[in-house]
C-alpha cells in the first residue's frame, strides 16, 4: 500500500514541503450543526469546548420554553 510505505520512508524525518508553502491553525470557539426538518422544527445543537471535552447545547426547538411541536 502506497501509504505505508511513505510513514516507513518519513518515519524518522520531516516530509519535505515547498518553501511558499504556509498554513493557518484554525481553533474553533464553537461549533453548531443544523438539520432541517419538514415541519420546520429545525434541529440545532452548539458545541462549546469546556476544559477537556465539548458541552452540547440544544438551541432548537426551545423544548426548555415549553414551545411543543404543533400538528399540523
């Protein structure tokens, strides 16, 4: 497999890069994810890194404000 044999070959050096080559860090303050539903009772959670794990918070629906889900 290609790929084993490149960790043998760099195994004990740096991989070789460009000298115009850079890059960014990006660390993220929060994440959200967002799922559409048909009824329009969107599903979205917010993650937020807390000492060394991520708190979830549901940010729809508000079932903590009593809003219920309507038939329609």
């Amino acid at each position: 497999m290609k790929l084993d044999e490149v960790k043998r070959k760099f195994a004990n050096r740096e991989v070789p890069l460009p000298s115009f080559w850079g890059s960014f860090r990006v660390v993220p303050s929060s994440i959200e994810f967002w799922q559409g539903q048909p009824d329009r009772l969107h599903d979205r959670f917010q993650y937020v890194p807390e000492a060394e794990r991520w708190r979830m918070l549901r940010l729809a629906p508000c079932v903590t404000l009593g809003i219920k889900p309507t038939s329609a």
